[in-house]
C-alpha cells in the first residue's frame, strides 16, 4: 500500500464533500424538525422506543430489509425488488467496503475521512496480490456491477414500466429529473474514474479488463482527472438537489420506521408524523395503479404520490381537491412501500379545514334511546338458548336502515340462534361519528361516540353486533365499551355455525366475497366471511381481493365525487370480482351492496342473506345429547 | 303483396300495425317471445279513464290482427344487413328477408327490488302495481285482502324520476294508475284508508284531473306530498312507511297493511338486444332513438326500420296506438316509394 | 314611541329584500343545489331529523328565502352520516353540500 500523493488531496473532492456535508446537516436539522414537532406523548413513547430493545431490534430490522432489501417491492414484482435492492444494497455495500478498505489500509486519517472512502482508489495503490486485497478489489468491483445492473433496469424502467408490474408512473417534476440523472451518472463514471486508475491503484474484473481493453484512452493520464472531477460532480449535485427530491425518502424512511415502530399516529396534518411521511414518499406510483379511482385517467393526479408532491409545495388549492376527492379505501396504505398512510393523511388535511358554523349534538337527549333498546327478545329456537345467554345489541347503522333486507336476515339468523337480542336503532339512531370523522371533524365525531357509548353502556348488553363495516371501525378504533364485545356480523355468524347454534346446508352455489375496505384493510377481517361463505357453497376469489381488494365506488370516504363520477369505478370493482365467474356476489357492507346491486349483472347480497336462506336452527336431539 | 313486413313484438302497439297493415293489404309478420299476445295490458285489469276492461281491447286487437303470421315463444336470434334488406334470424329456425322492420318491443317495467330501501322481495307486505293489476284479474296472491285491508299505501315513481335507479325520466302514467288502482281498491275496502305518496301529480291526459278530483272529494283518497324514503316491518308483519310531508314540512311515519310500489317504465332488453342488432343508437333516456323527436318520432335513423309504442319512451294506450297506426301508414307509403 | 301596540312583522317573504350574496357563492361551489326537487326523501330519512327537525330540503329553501337563521338551526344536529346521499333521487352530493354550508354561513352570536 502507498499513498500516491503526499497531500492526500485534490481539488475534485469538493463537490462531494461540500454536497455530503450539506445533506448531513440539511437532514440532521429535519430529522430534529420533526421529532421536536411531535406532540410531548409522542416524542416520549418515542424515546422510549430507541431504548427498548424489543422495537430497537424491530427498527434495525425493518430499515435493513426495508430500505436496503425492499422486501415488500420484491413481493410486488421480483424485477422491481431486484432494481432497488441492487442500487441500495449495492451501494451501501459499496460504502461499508469502502469504509473497511480504508480502516484496514490507512492510519492517521483526519480530514481525509471525508473523502478517501469514496476516492480510494485515486489517492492510494493497493496491493492487490494478497488474498485480502484482492477480495476487497473484487469486492468493490462486483457490487459496482450490482448496482450498474439495478441501474441499467431503472433506465429499462422508464421506458417499459410495465416489465416491472407498474401500469402507470409518477410524471417526475425538474428537480426529480435532475437527482435522477445525476444518480444514473454516478456509477458508470465512477467506473469510468477507477478504471484509469485500474493500472495504477489495482483493480479487479470490472476496472481492469476495461483499462486492459480501453488502454489506449484510459491509460492516457491527461484523461483521468476530469473524469475523477465528473464522478465527485455527480455526487455533489445528487446531494445538492437530494432534500428537493423524491430522493429525500432514502434519509426520511430511516426517521420514519422507529417512528412507526413507537406507535406514533397522525396528529398534525403537516408536522410530526405526517412531514416524514410525505417526505418518504418515495414517488414510485405504486399508488397510482393502486388507486379505485384511476379508472378515469382525470383523477391519476389525486393519488397519494401527487399529494405528497403537493403538501411539500403547500399548494393548498390542490391539497383540498385531492384530499377531499378521495374514497379513504386505504388500498394505497395498503400497498404502500414506505408506509405512507395515504387515508390518514388525507383525514388529517380535512381536520385542518376552518368551518364558519358547527354541528352540535349536546341538546339530544338519550334517555329515550337507552328506553328503546333495552328491550331484549328471546330468539324462538328455545333448543339452544340454555348455551350461552349473553345479550346481543344490534346496532344496525343509518346505511342498514336503506338494506333492509340485511336488518331483516340479521334478526332472522339472532332468532334461529335462540339469542336474546335488542335493536339500539329500530326507529334511527345516532349515527356511530365514522362518516363525519372521515370528514375530517373530529369534535363532532367525539360528541357523537360519547352519546353512543352512554346509551351501549346501560343498555345492559354483552355483545354489541354490527353489520355495517363502516360502523365498526370506529366502534373498535374510538369507542371504549369496557365488558361488552364489539362484533361485525361476519365474525358473529361464523361463531354461531362453528359452535352449531345454526346448522347450514351446503349446495353447489359458486360464492365470489368483497372485502369491504373497512372491513378488510380497516379491520384486518378476512378470514371469517371466507369461512361461512365456503360452509355455505363454492367459495371463489375474486382477481384482486383482501388487502388488493377494490373499492365499490360508493364510498362515504369521498367528499367531492358526485354520484354519476362513480359508475366508472364500480363497474371496474365488479369485473375485478367476476373474473371466476361467480353465481352470487356477497359483501358485508349495506353501502357496497347498495352500490354493486345497482349495476351488476348478477345477484349481489349481503353475507346475512346467504346465511339466512341456508340455514336452519341447530337440531333439537343433537343439544339434548 | 309479397312485401315481407317484420313487426317485432305482440303487444299493442304490433298488434294494431298488424291491423292496419292487414287492412291496407299486407301480410305481416308478429314476433312475439311470450305465449300470448298483447304485452302488457293482457296483464292488466281495467284501463283509466273510463274503466275498459283490458281485456276487451286486447282481444278486439288480437281478433284483428288474427290473419297475420304470428310467431309466438319465438325471439330474435341475430339480424343480419343486406344490401337493401335485413335477414332476421329467429330461435325457431325460421330465417325472414325484409326491407321493412317495425319495433313495438316496449318497455319494462322497473325492478322495484333494485330500490332495496321500499323491501320489495323483503317484506310480503310490499307489492307492485302489476301485482296488484294480477290480483284484480285473478283474485289470486296471499299477500292482499287475507288481512284486514285497514290502510293502504301507494309510492309513485319507484324507478322513475331516480337517478340513482338509473332512470330519470318520468313513466308518465304511474301517476294516473296509482289513482286508479287507489279507487279501485277503495272501491273493494271501502272502510279502508289509501295514502299515495307522490313527488308531484302529472295529471295530463284526458279526463285524468276528473279522475284525481274523484279519488279526492268521492273516495278520499289521501295525497301526500312526499317521497317515500324508508320501509321497515314491525312484529306483526305491517310494514312502517315513513316520508316527509313536505306541505307540511313535517316528517309522516304510517302503518299499512299493504305497499304498493309504483314501478316506472325503463328500455326493454329486448329493445336494446334489437337495437344491438341492428345497430340503432339509444337515446339519452335509455330509449331507443328516434330520427327526430317531434316530426319523426316512429322514424329510427336506419332506413326501413320503424318504431311504434313505448320502445321509444314511456306513452299511454292511446298514444301506442296512435303511433301504431301512424307507423302503419308510413310503411305503406314507404313500400309505394319502394316499388316506383 | 310607543303606543304599547305595533305592527306585527310581516311573515311574508319580500324576493326584493333577501340578500342571496352567500346563496350564490354556495351555488358556484354546489351548483346541484338547484337540482333538488323538494321530493323530501332526504328529510324522511334523516336521523337528525328527530332532534332538530333537520330537513335539507328546507334548509336549501330557506337558504333561497333568506331565512338563514332558520336553516342554521335545523343544522344543528346533522351528523352527516350520508344517508341523504344515498337516497336522493337526484344525485345530489348532500354531504359536500353541508359541508360547504358550514364554511360559508355564519350562525350569529347570540
């Protein structure tokens, strides 16, 4: 090993340095920023996680297989994981490399710390006839072509999308333009830069065969400089323009899994949680294919990745359009690479939303309601009812008071079960606080769950049943019901068929289920609908389904979109079930039956419908046994 | 005369053309896809205003149309264009050239089961008017007259006038039967109270504001002015109506024994499988598209095809009838034209 | 003075004196609002209905007449739970349409 230049310096690091500098402190300072923004609870749970070593773990863990593996991109498309798993993966290798080639080799580094892990090899000549310098030589050289391979896809990318199981792309604004190509240069010139030192410094496959085959040019030292000056540039104005990018994600994704790991929530529309996460978003328009509303080429803009775009911009006009036109599916969440919770964000920029006049629910008087429901039948199966006497409450919900056909099966599946059960709104209730939450007016939302909770709490029930997804999100997300379980109707009859309490008879109808997106990416129930569904008949899946599965269009989630800008997305959701040719599509939502019945081709029903034609009471001798 | 004329459809308004075409000298031919003829009035009972029995009219029109070639059970297989004529295919297996095609396909009534909050198929206490046009003629559905009939509810535009039912215009002449049937079930219960629940009463035809006064001041037949927005059951199997009154600007709720839901007039299928066919546009409405919609109304934009009765939108008897003779005497002509 | 009698105000409504500045900005954000027929479906199904005599379609007729006041008060209790959405024969998107009404009228202080 030799130093080849006493100084261990040359003018052409300084772009770099200046660029790492400035990112290092730019992101420093935002990192700071944001966990400063958090609210006081926050910042303490999340301290508290860093030194915990459950989620310490958690976090390493995450951000290995997150930013530098992209498991989940892998899961999406394996040519899509392999890009990005190749350029960060392989670069970060390139840097941990570069960094023990450097301890090893080299003592008495200050300053030069900066810069001699990236520029190496122009200010020392290593040996490479020794075991160790020829694998750190090959190593260097191999992970270089990892990540010339992952570029090399990502120029594919731009042109083919579709190789990578991505219909649509994020149209890239000028400064992603400019971050993009710098970072495609960096590496072929930094091939290019170590090449002409290749003979000089040593090398290994990549840069000596190209010096060896290239001799005539890259042996002319005249040459070497500029190109050594080209790859620092290149690095210094990816770094320079990295905080103006959609680059920002590489640094921001870091911040935001511990953050997610503490189990921090959205509180502020634009600080805290919800500045890292618009600055993780990396643009990568996963969302965009994602989106129900994409359908209408019109709406690709209203997707998460332009709303992250639009809230660094602070353009408040598009913010609003683009928050309040969406259905709230959460499929984007669902897909999300990062993390970004695109239904939550969007939540959080109506909150902020300034009202001239307010709703207020403080003049309604339960007591009559809690009269109402407290009323308690017997079902008329008295073979069963010596089980278990646990009291059912029925909320039904407003949707369900428009399906009655739902409310009516309900009872009738509660009677056969021989179940002691209540309606809490037969005459219309108050409404559980979900649709006027997902407006964004959480004061409101919270008067009406208080109200709700008094009358459940001396309504004298166990059980509290619903049938409409939308209802028991919120049910199980703001309400506090202590002794009393919260229950969606297909966990409940998959309870009643599994203990026997209703006996099915199966035939050979072919049932497709809809997830209702609140139902399934709202409260993680899939399972339970499959399960009677396929104790009832043929249960076929649907081309996208649980988390993939497609909104019916006729979401409360949406404040903007007008009934006849709807039709669209519920035709695509319906050929998105059919595509198995079901007999019978089913659902376990009123609004998504509402919604498909309108313009299916075949019978759509409610999950208590199929129930309730199939089913008969338990059998009196198999209980006297 | 061997000009072959194809009317597409048994009901009235074909039934008629048939008629008149045999009288001017043609033999048509009737398609039909049910075992009778005379479409929807064979299913009805008595015809507003002055009471005819349907039947007569229809047997009247099937009694002249009767040396016609009349295809029954039989529908449209695939039509194909000719030159200057269509080769119509039929599920018989009996194929026709023609140069003259006249659609009196119709309508549909509205599936009042698609409008899931009135509980059409929920509740057996929710009928329809054809139901209880069925139970006049016949006597026969377990769901009227086996429980006290002590208040009856009509709901007006159920599929009409509905957006969200993807059908908004208006059927024309459920306003004037709901009327009607509310008299005439007046009539068999006369202790019983009639509510009609309406949007706003279309009464323009002949006679039809003499027959809305009569429902009011001689059978006191209740008009609210609302639309009804929910149906539940209670234990005993009576159905709860509620609406707003909007003349009193105050929410109703109502017990009744019976619900009837006027269901609207949408596009056949059948209209638009034919259309498909032969490649006729749908107008706006989801009816089939005239070439104009006042001068030539019974002129489709395809030459030798012809329209007569509510394929291209909701009409009274009189009105399909009228168009019927109309197109008749346009096909007459156009043959003349033909032939020089 | 008094003469401890006066003439009761009018309850008629005078077009000529109803200042229906607020109405139009509503109705170049909400232009389905002169959709509505005044069918009452939205009011029958109303749960608010119960407890403060919601009724949207008055609420746009009194936002037309110029009785503000009125219309707020019905207001009150809306929950904004969609069902008035769901059963609008005329498609009308009621819920932005509420939520347009709080941004632009102004209950009075008392």
């Amino acid at each position: 090993m030799r130093e080849r230049f006493l100084t261990g310096y040359n003018d052409f690091v300084l772009p770099f340095v200046c660029g790492m500098l400035f990112v290092i402190i730019y992101c420093l300072a935002g990192m700071i920023r944001i966990i400063m923004q958090l609210p006081v609870q926050d910042r303490k749970k999340f301290f508290l996680s860093l030194i915990t070593p459950k989620t310490l773990i958690k976090d390493i863990k995450d951000i290995f297989l997150k930013c530098l593996i992209h498991v989940d991109l892998w899961k999406r498309n394996k040519l899509l994981g392999y890009m990005h798993s190749s350029i960060a993966f392989g670069w970060f290798m390139l840097i941990v490399v570069g960094h023990i080639e450097v301890i090893l080799y080299t003592s008495n580094l200050g300053a030069k710390a900066l810069y001699y892990p990236i520029f190496f090899r122009y200010f020392v000549a290593e040996t490479e006839s020794t075991m160790r310098g020829s694998l750190i030589f090959f190593l260097m050289d191999f992970f270089l072509l990892v990540v010339l391979s992952g570029i090399v896809l990502a120029i594919i990318k731009r042109v083919r999308s579709r190789l990578f199981g991505m219909r649509r792309t994020t149209n890239p604004s000028f400064l992603d333009l400019v971050g993009l190509y710098s970072l495609w240069s960096i590496f072929p010139l930094r091939l290019l830069a170590e090449s002409f030192t290749a003979d000089i410094s040593g090398g290994s496959f990549l840069t000596k065969s190209l010096n060896y085959v290239f001799t005539e040019f890259l042996s002319n030292h005249a040459n070497m400089l500029p190109a050594w000056w080209a790859y620092s540039c290149a690095l210094g104005i990816f770094f320079f323009v990295l905080p103006f990018t959609r680059y920002m994600h590489i640094p921001t994704e870091i911040l935001l899994i511990p953050l997610r790991n503490a189990g921090i929530r959205i509180v502020n529309a634009r600080k805290g949680l919800a500045k890292a996460q618009v600055y993780a978003c990396p643009s990568c328009g996963v969302c965009i294919d994602a989106c129900p509303m994409g359908v209408q080429k019109g709406n690709i803009k209203d997707t998460t990745v332009y709303l992250n775009r639009q809230i660094k911009r602070n353009n408040e006009t598009r913010i609003e359009e683009i928050s309040d036109k969406c259905l709230l599916c959460g499929k984007c969440t669902a897909v999300c690479p990062v993390g970004v919770e695109g239904d939550k964000l969007r939540i959080a920029q109506r909150s902020i939303r300034k009202y001239s006049y307010s709703p207020d629910y403080s003049n309604i008087d339960v007591a009559a309601e809690i009269n109402a429901c407290n009323n308690f039948v017997s079902g008329d199966n008295n073979n069963v009812s010596s089980i278990e006497n646990k009291k059912v409450l029925y909320f039904a919900g407003c949707m369900t008071a428009l399906t009655p056909a739902i409310r009516k099966t309900t009872v009738s599946i509660l009677s056969k079960a021989g179940i002691s059960y209540s309606m809490m709104d037969k005459d219309g209730g108050i409404c559980c606080g979900r649709p006027i939450f997902m407006a964004g007016r959480f004061d409101q939302a919270k008067q009406l769950v208080e109200k709700n909770t008094e009358i459940i709490m001396n309504s004298g029930a166990d059980i509290l049943l619903l049938t409409c997804p939308i209802c028991y999100k919120i049910f199980r997300e703001k309400y506090t019901l202590p002794g009393i379980e919260i229950i969606h109707h297909t966990e409940f009859i998959e309870r009643l068929i599994s203990s026997g309490r209703i006996k099915i008879s199966k035939d050979t109808t072919r049932y497709v289920f809809h997830d209702p997106c609140e139902l399934g990416r709202g409260c993680g129930v899939y399972e339970q609908p499959r399960k009677v569904l396929a104790s009832a008949g043929n249960l076929v899946e649907a081309a996208k389904n649980r988390q993939e599965s497609i909104c019916c269009g006729g979401s409360l989630g949406s404040l903007t979109l007008g009934f006849d800008k709807r039709r669209a997305m519920t035709e695509n959701a319906l050929a998105n079930l059919v595509s198995d040719d079901p007999d019978r599509i089913v659902t376990a939502c009123p609004l998504c039956l509402d919604t498909f019945a309108r313009y299916s081709d075949r019978p759509v029903e409610d999950i208590s419908q199929v129930i309730d034609r199939v089913s008969v009471p338990a059998d009196k001798k198999r209980n006297d046994n | 005369m061997k000009e072959n004329i194809v009317i597409i459809g048994g009901g009235i308004a074909g039934l008629e053309a048939a008629a008149q075409l045999l009288d001017l000298g043609y033999k048509p031919i009737i398609i039909e896809k049910n075992d009778h003829l005379g479409g929807h009035v064979a299913d009805w009972n008595k015809l507003f205003p002055d009471m005819t029995p349907a039947n007569d009219v229809v047997s009247s029109l099937v009694a002249r149309a009767a040396d016609a070639n009349i295809f029954l059970n039989t529908e449209i297989s695939f039509v194909n264009r000719l030159n200057d004529s269509y080769n119509i295919m039929l599920s018989n297996g009996i194929s026709i050239i023609t140069r003259i095609i006249l659609l009196a396909t119709g309508f549909s009534l509205f599936d009042a089961s698609r409008k899931e909050e009135y509980g059409y198929g929920v509740y057996d206490q929710v009928i329809t008017n054809k139901d209880l046009e069925h139970w006049f003629n016949t006597g026969d559905d377990p769901r009227i007259g086996d429980c006290a009939m002590n208040a009856v509810g009509f709901v007006h535009c159920v599929g009409s006038r509905d957006e969200k039912a993807r059908n908004s215009q208006c059927s024309k002449v459920c306003c004037i039967t709901a009327v009607k049937q509310a008299i005439e079930l007046k009539q068999m219960f006369p202790e019983s109270m009639v509510y009609c629940f309406y949007m706003d009463l279309r009464m323009f035809g002949k006679k039809f504001e003499d027959f809305y006064i009569s429902a009011q001041r001689d059978y006191g037949i209740r008009f609210i002015r609302g639309r009804v927005s929910e149906v539940s059951e209670n234990i005993d199997g009576r159905v709860i109506v509620k609406a707003e009154d909007t003349l009193s600007g105050k929410p109703v709720k109502v017990t009744l024994d019976l619900l009837v839901l006027m269901a609207g007039m949408v596009c056949s299928p059948d209209s638009t499988k034919v259309a498909n066919m032969t490649s006729l546009p749908l107008d706006s409405d989801g009816f089939l598209k005239s070439r104009d919609n006042i001068a030539d109304i019974i002129d489709s934009p395809r030459e030798g095809i012809f329209y007569a009765g509510a394929c291209t939108g909701p009409k009274t008897v009189p009105e399909t009838l009228a168009e019927a003779r109309a197109a008749s005497l346009k096909i007459h002509l156009y043959i003349k034209g033909l032939e020089k | 003075m008094d003469f401890g009698f006066r003439i009761s105000p009018s309850s008629a409504v005078n077009l000529d004196n109803v200042d229906l500045e607020k109405f139009e900005e509503l109705h170049r954000i909400e232009p389905d609002v002169y959709k509505c027929m005044a069918c009452g479906s939205c009011s029958a199904t109303c749960p608010a209905a119960r407890f403060s005599g919601m009724s949207l379609r008055k609420v746009i007729l009194a936002l037309q007449r110029g009785k503000e006041k009125e219309a707020l008060a019905m207001m009150k209790n809306c929950m904004l739970c969609g069902k008035c959405t769901m059963v609008c024969p005329r498609g009308i998107n009621t819920r932005h349409l509420i939520l347009s009404i709080c941004r632009i009228y102004k209950e009075e202080t008392k």
